[in-house]
C-alpha cells in the first residue's frame, strides 16, 4: 500500500507521465483513496496547465541581479561547510 508521502516523492514523475504502469495504477489508487493527496494533485496539475499556457515575463535586471548574488552566496556557504 502506497503512503502519502510515498505518493508526494512520485508526483512529478506521475503528473509527467513517466511512471511505468504499475506504479501509475498504485498512484491512481492511492488518490481516489486519499482526498488529501487527490487535492495535492488536481491543484498541481491545474495550476501547471495555467502556468504553461502563460507568455513568459522578463525579470528586471535588478531582481535577475540580487537573485544571482543570492544563490551564488548559497553556493559558496555551500561549500565552506563541507
């Protein structure tokens, strides 16, 4: 029997179509089952049909700039401590 969080780690690979058909028949069980994990996946699925039909906006420069400092600050904390 397939958990929740068992669930939560297959949901991209599920909403992707890439789970073999055995692990989707497991999946699909486990969300008419389940109405917390049948939310976590229509909301999902439903908010990534929105996004993908979207046109992309460009980030400031600035934002594009303190997001880059940020990460590469991540990174570099990153390293120091291992």
């Amino acid at each position: 029997m397939l958990t929740c969080k068992d669930f939560l780690h297959e949901l991209s690979e599920y909403l992707d179509e890439n789970v073999d058909a055995e692990l989707r028949s497991k999946l699909e069980r486990h969300i008419s089952e389940c109405p917390n994990c049948w939310v976590i996946a229509d909301t999902t699925r439903r908010t990534i049909r929105i996004y993908k039909g979207m046109d992309p906006y460009p980030i400031p420069a600035e934002v594009e700039g303190r997001l880059m400092r940020a990460l590469e600050k991540k990174m570099a904390d990153k390293k120091r401590t291992q």
